[in-house]
C-alpha cells in the first residue's frame, strides 16, 4: 500500500496529528518551512492540513498528483481554489463546527465591553481616573439585533443572545427555514429598517467583499453598532469611519481589519492607513487581534472534528 503522507502546513492542536498517525498516515510537519520552499515539500502529499499561512491556488495544487483532501482549521475556505478542488476530486474540510461558540462568546464580551464603556474605564483607572456620570452605560436589552450570515457562527451567536430580552433578525441570502421561538428569518431589508445592532457572520468572496459599505450604511434607517467577526474585508474601512464620525455608526466591535495579512503577526510591519489610525483612537471601537475563535477549548476542537471528517472518509481499515 503507497505511504499516505499528510503535511501540516500550519501549526494546529497535536490531537489532528494523533489520530491520523494512529489511522496509518504519514504525518509531517513543515509548519516551520518558508513559503516559498513549501511547494516543492508537498508535491506526494495526499492531505494537506492549513490554516491562513498559505494560498492554495490552482498552480500549487496542480503540482500535487497524489492529493486527496485539504483540511482548514477554522471556518474560511477564500485562501483554497475550491472550483479546482472539485474538479479534481479533492475534498476540503473545514470545521467551523469547533469554534463557533468561542466566536459567539467573545462577540458577545465585545458588544458589551462597549455598551458599558469596560475598555474605556478600565483604562482610566490603570491610569489614576475615576470618572463615573462620562462612562455610564447603555443596556442591550431591548435592542434589535441583526444577524447577516446563519452558518454556524451566526447562530451560535443567536444563540448566546437567549439571555437577553432582545429580538433577533437573521438573514442568509442562502439558507431559509430556520426561524424558530429566538430568531426571526427576515429579509437584509427588514434589518436594515429595523436594528440597532448588525453582526456578520459571512465568508469573503467576490459577492460579500465591502459589503459593509457607504450605501450599506446609508440605507440603516437607525443609528447603530457593528460587530465584525467574520473577516476583515467584509468592512470597507474608510466608510466606517465616515459612519462614527456622523455618529450613524454608534460604535464598533472589529475582531477582524481589513488590513490584516496572511500571516496576522506582520501587521505592524505595513504602512498603517490613516483610517486605522482613527479607529485605535476612537473610544466608540473595540478591537480585537483575530481572536474570536482563539479559545484553549477550540483549539482543541477544531483538529478533533477535522479528524473526525477526515476519518469518515479515509479509513486505512
């Protein structure tokens, strides 16, 4: 039998590693490999397991005749050229399914954390201030919350707001029926009409790029607070920072920029955008390193589950 080898492309929970090792696969990590070298590594793999480091593009996978499968830890599949994949017959795994709920947690802490101005006053008392009537806060219930995006994501944050004496409006231009006693399906329109609180949930692709933009904005009938966990260039930045200084933009809660990079920890190494610049600034923003899904426990899940699928299908048994 040909030796099944599957390279780890990028650094995920030793579990992943485990379990394939243990089902009769050739596990090698080239996590530490430069970029430009990876290509030339990988041309026997049959499995390739990645996160963000690298871009999966025809003309690298082309050059991989034994390749069976991709699996992403994480949600996002935009840095894999899945049309090739499918007509290669190469499956792809992702396992948004492991961090779903760390996502809908810390969105969730953030939309608080700036409701209640804790990132503001915390800050001051580190720093000798105590002032109470500049940060009295706004309460979430009451609120319309809209959802853009009911995948896994957007409903584990539905799912967190149950506590709170909120309505919930979801949209998903591709997924119907799933309106129930705590979400009311609707249409991108009606929670345009309707929210003061809008939270994306989508992928990255030609369709949903900038999404968030000048006209997005302009069509909120009501002043309100953005929540962006899903990716950066969902938000086109200089059109938020219009919107939070005519105040149509009440606040913002950016776990994802749109400048960030492939490899996230080179962000300060780029020329950093004016735009930027004012968000760091403005006491209406809190921001977040990429790390909504950054949990010990989803850590663990998401090389689990991407196992599990993995396993389904390639049984050396």
């Amino acid at each position: 039998m040909p030796e099944k080898k599957v390279y780890f492309i990028d650094t995920v929970h030793g579990i992943l590693h485990e379990r394939l090792t243990k089902a009769g696969f050739t596990c090698v990590d080239i996590s530490n490999e430069r970029i430009e070298s990876l290509t030339e590594k990988i041309f026997d793999a049959f499995g390739l397991v990645i996160r963000s480091k690298i871009s999966l593009t025809q003309e690298v996978l082309s050059r991989c005749q034994n390749l069976k499968f991709i699996a992403r830890s994480g949600s996002g599949l935009e840095n894999i050229d899945v049309e090739y994949c499918k007509k290669q017959s190469i499956n792809c795994y992702n396992s948004p399914e492991g961090n779903r709920n760390a996502v809908a947690e810390h969105g969730l802490g953030m939309l608080l954390s700036l409701l209640n101005r804790i990132h503001i006053s915390d800050l001051q008392i580190r720093n000798g201030i105590w002032q109470r009537e500049s940060n009295r806060g706004e309460e979430l219930d009451g609120k319309i919350v809209g959802i853009i995006g009911y995948g896994n994501n957007g409903a584990a944050f539905a799912k967190k707001l149950r506590g709170f004496d909120v309505k919930v409006l979801a949209y998903d231009k591709y997924k119907s029926g799933f309106g129930d006693h705590y979400v009311h399906e609707c249409t991108l329109s009606a929670i345009m009409d309707q929210a003061d609180v809008i939270s994306f949930h989508i992928p990255l692709n030609k369709e949903t790029k900038y999404m968030m933009n000048e006209e997005f904005i302009d069509k909120m009938l009501k002043p309100f607070v953005l929540i962006n966990m899903s990716r950066g260039r969902i938000v086109h930045t200089k059109s938020l920072v219009e919107g939070l200084k005519t105040t149509k933009i009440k606040g913002a809660c950016l776990d994802v920029l749109e400048y960030e990079k492939k490899s996230f920890e080179t962000f300060f190494e780029q020329n950093i955008p004016e735009e930027f610049s004012y968000l760091t600034a403005c006491e209406r923003v809190v921001m977040t390193p990429h790390i909504a899904g950054w949990t010990t426990e989803s850590y663990f899940k998401l090389s689990n589950i991407l196992a599990d699928k993995i396993l389904a299908d390639y049984s050396s048994h």
